[in-house]
C-alpha cells in the first residue's frame, strides 16, 4: 500500500500541482492571478518560466499523503470490515462493506488533512523574486501552520476530503470484493505471497495448466460475464 502510493502520487504530481494552482487562480488579486488556459498551457508555463524541476514542487508531500491515505485505507477497511462481521451477526455483505469503506475512508482523512494542506501551501506558493520561499519543505510547511495559524488550521477543508474519500472508498471496495468473489467462483482466488505451490496435474491429465485447461476457463469466464 505504502509503495502504490508513492509512486501513484510520485507520476501524478505534475497533473496535482496544475490542478492546484488553477482552482487557487480564482481567489487571487487579477495581478496575481497565472491565468492558465487549461491543463496543458499550465503544465507548459510551469516548466518555461519556473523550470521542469517546479512540477513536482510538493512531491515530498504529496507522496506522504498518498502513502497515508494507501495504508491507512487498505489496513482500516479489513479491520474493521473483520470487526463488524465477529461482533455482529452480519454477514460478509455490502451492507458491511459500505460501513468498513466509511471507516476507513474516516481514519484516511483524519491522518492525511495536515499532508493535504501542506501539499496545497506548497504547490500554490510563490517564490520571491530573490527566491525566498515561505515554506522550504512539508514538515517546515506543517510547523510554521500549526505555529503561526493553530493546530486547527491543519485541518482546513476536513467535511471536504472526508466527502471525496467516502463515496471513493465506497465504491472502490465494493468493487474489490465483487471482483474477488468473481474470481473465486470462476476458480481463481486472492493474490498469496509466498512460495508458489507445487504443480498439480491438470484434468487433461498434464502437469500444470495446459492449452486446454486455459481454453476452459476462458469459455467460463465469458459464460459468467454474458
């Protein structure tokens, strides 16, 4: 979980700091105001005028929410999703889905908001033109908040991201596990790290899956899919 973050937030910073900067564009001064066009003369300007290093201003941060928000829901959800089936007589169901997705979707934004609002100081910042710049880098963005603004303000914008998490783990994990027990009722099961198990003869009676087996499960597959 940890690793698909950074390297989601790590490719996707580029396309974050555009939208960042656009949506902030609006409540500037005319005189201050970028006044990008669109995603791509955004992305374009950025690396003309302030070098190709400046779109992935803020990636420190934006990797760290994104591996918090990657672990904390992947980690939250099974827990609590274990949880809700052994104390109640609930079964493994959507109903308990949905309410293991809400948590998990909860425990992301409560851990992640300081990260967000560090992320978005940081990409929409201005360096002077001796380049001084406010912030230097996530954590000393999260300190000069918290010291000059409160601990609250860390939390701007909470309703918000909680209200985007929601209805995204929602539907992520309701599709995981419709898909998980597509698999499974088509004879393939989770992803097991480990070794790998030995090889057993197939119904053909070859060792291991052979072209037929494979043409087999193919035809099922369609047949569970029509």
């Amino acid at each position: 979980g940890l690793l698909a973050g950074a390297v989601g937030a790590l490719l996707g910073n580029p396309a974050d700091l555009t939208l960042v900067r656009m949506q902030a564009d609006g409540r500037l001064p005319l005189e201050q105001r970028r006044n990008y066009r669109h995603a791509g003369d955004a992305i374009t300007r950025i690396a003309r005028e302030e070098g190709v290093a400046a779109l992935w201003r803020g990636t420190t941060s934006t990797m760290t929410r994104a591996m918090i928000v990657t672990a904390a829901q992947m980690s939250c959800y099974e827990q609590t999703k274990e949880y809700i089936i052994l104390r109640t007589a609930m079964a493994d169901s959507i109903p308990v889905h949905v309410a293991a997705s809400l948590v998990a979707g909860g425990v992301a934004a409560i851990s992640s908001n300081p990260f967000d609002v560090a992320k978005t100081r940081l990409q929409d910042m201005k360096v002077g033109p001796d380049g001084f710049k406010p912030y230097n880098n996530t954590f000393d963005c999260i300190l000069k908040i918290a010291r000059a603004e409160g601990g609250r303000a860390l939390y701007k914008g909470f309703t918000a991201t909680w209200a985007r998490q929601a209805p995204l783990n929602v539907v992520r994990f309701i599709c995981l596990e419709q898909f998980n027990r597509l698999f499974a009722r088509i004879g393939y099961s989770r992803v097991i790290i480990g070794p790998p198990p030995e090889p057993e003869p197939c119904p053909h009676g070859r060792i291991g899956k052979c072209a037929d087996c494979l043409t087999d499960k193919s035809r099922e597959i369609m047949k569970h899919m029509m």
